[in-house]
C-alpha cells in the first residue's frame, strides 16, 4: 500500500463504526472502585445512540493501564457520548481513582478482528505530514516481513475529537506483535523518524478470540484471567475431543492415525467455537465476569470447583464407558 493510499484508508473510513480507545492508571488498591465506577460509565453510554458494546482489558502489570474500547456505529454518535454531561459528571465522580490523566485514541471505520493489536498516535507538526507519511510507508513495509503480521491501518486526525495521527498495526498472536516492537526494525526506524519520537503506544489482545465475548449490554466486560480462560477452555474441549475420538475410531476403524487426529481436531475445533464455547462461556459468565458486587473469592472458588468438579465427572463416565462398558480395542 502506497502512503497517500494508507493515508486516505482513513479518510474513507469516515462513514462506519467509530471506536474510542482509553488508557487509564489507576492508583494502587482502587481497582475495585475502578470497576464499579466503570460499569456506570458502561451502562451511560449503552443509552447513548448507536452504541455497540464495551471491553475492557486489565493491566498486565502494575506499570500498565487499563484500556476501555467503546465502539459506536458512526463517528457523529461517538461524539454525542464523548461531548456529553453524562460523561463528564462520569470522569468528575471516578477522578479520585485516577493515578493520572487517561490517553484517548480514535478510529473511525476500524476493523473488529480478534487478533494481537497495537494502537500508537502520533502528534504531526503542519508542514510534516508527507514525511510522516513516508516514514509510516516504510514502517509498514517492515511489519510486513516479520511472521503473523495480519495488516496496518493509518487514521487521519478526526476534526474537532484528537489532533493526532493513529495507526493500528494487527498481529495473529502477542508473540509476533513482541517480537516486532523488540526488533532490532523498528528499533532503527524509529531513531531515523526522530520528528515522531513523541508518540503514545496502545496494545490491545484478547488470546482466545471469541470464546469470550461478551456482549454490549452497557456491563463491565474486563477479559477473564488466564486461569480461568484455560481452564473454561478445558470443560468445553475435553468431552468434545473424547466424543469425537471414540467416534471416529468407531466409524473409521481403518483410518490412519494422522488422519483420525486431523479429522478429529478440525471437529473438535469447529465444534468448540460455534457450538460448545458460547454454551460453557454462558454457563459460567457469573465466574468469567463477575459483576463489581460479586465477592471476587467466593466466585473464584465456586466456579473453579464447578469446573474441575464438571471434568471429574466426565472422567467417570468416560472411563466407565470406555472400560467398563465397552472396552476399547
């Protein structure tokens, strides 16, 4: 893609969907407060017009912020909200949570893939556009070349919302998105675009896609732990692979056991995401995201024993099946 190109990929955009992109530090100990605080905030804006749902990423680390991702159908509805007395009565009241001033970012016309992204906005003086935008060509042409690289979007300024240029850069894991920030590239890109060197840097990921999505009903949709991921991921996988297994193995005596696994884990994976996933992340969203008044232990203990109380009971029958009732050759 040739800069002028990239460049009008933003401009064109204008008429879809519109995502403001948050990042806030929030001062030690008031994470709970935080949340409780940004479920009103969520539930604002859903009476807002043309919004389409919220998510919420927790920091990774003590040093990272929370980032909140609105998404509206038009960039005019976005405006409504961040313009609106309901959201400024909403950052006076939640002030006292802040460590410090939240970053915004916004994309107009953004692409909802569930891939590892990173979101930088760049500051451009009047006059240096073209050299920003062939210094961003050759940027993009770098990313290209590193392994899981998926695309990378240029977002003019929005008149009247953020005077900066953003880019959104998709990458298939948060693997690959490391190992291009950490790269040796970009390292010497960066140090010869030494106009741009002031620019604010967003990630975005979510590791399991849309097994855990959850909808835009104006509620707190933080991500789940990794554990809990892993483990929610691990109810609805083991059952579908021993059913599938037994299965094949029963109509396809005779196949190879390349071809069995092959067949099986295209099952198996088809299956999870469009029949047995939304099912398990329903069953167990009073545990995934629990809503700020749950009791966060409780939970935590109710739904991991659910879990590996779900699995044991399935090991039963399985062996029960497997070896008392029909022993498997």
């Amino acid at each position: 893609m040739t800069p002028d190109a990239t460049s009008s990929r933003g401009a064109a955009s204008a008429g879809g969907s519109a995502t403001v992109i948050v990042g806030q530090r929030v001062k030690r100990g008031r994470a709970d407060d935080f949340e409780h605080w940004q479920s009103s905030v969520n539930s604002a804006a859903a009476a807002f017009a043309g919004f389409l749902g919220t998510e919420i990423s927790r920091p990774v680390d003590a040093a990272s912020d929370w980032t909140i991702k609105h998404r509206f159908d038009s960039i005019d509805h976005l405006n409504a909200w961040l313009g609106s007395p309901e959201r400024r009565r909403l950052l006076d009241q939640g002030a006292d949570t802040f460590e410090s001033a939240a970053s915004q970012q916004v994309l107009v016309g953004e692409h909802d893939d569930e891939f590892a992204t990173v979101v930088v906005s760049h500051p451009v003086s009047a006059g240096d556009e073209q050299e920003f935008l062939d210094w961003q060509q050759r940027v993009i042409d770098a990313e290209r070349k590193f392994a899981g690289f998926r695309g990378s979007e240029l977002f003019r300024p929005v008149v009247g919302v953020q005077d900066d240029w953003t880019t959104v850069s998709r990458f298939a894991s948060a693997e690959d998105l490391d190992r291009w920030l950490d790269s040796p590239e970009r390292k010497a890109l960066l140090a010869r675009g030494d106009k741009f060197h002031n620019f604010d840097l967003r990630r975005v990921s979510n590791s399991f896609g849309s097994w855990f999505s959850f909808g835009g009903d104006g509620r707190v949709t933080v991500p789940p732990s990794s554990w809990k991921t892993a483990l929610s991921v691990l109810v609805g996988l083991y059952p579908t692979v021993v059913l599938f297994t037994l299965g094949i193995r029963e109509l396809w005596p005779d196949a190879a056991l390349w071809e069995s696994l092959l067949l099986g884990n295209i099952l198996s994976v088809c299956v999870l995401t469009w029949v047995v996933m939304p099912v398990v992340t329903r069953a167990l969203r009073f545990w995934l995201t629990p809503p700020p008044s749950a009791s966060e232990r409780r939970t935590d203990v109710i739904g991991a024993v659910a879990s590996v109380g779900f699995l044991t009971l399935a090991a039963l029958v399985f062996w029960l099946v497997t070896v008392q009732i029909w022993t498997l050759p």
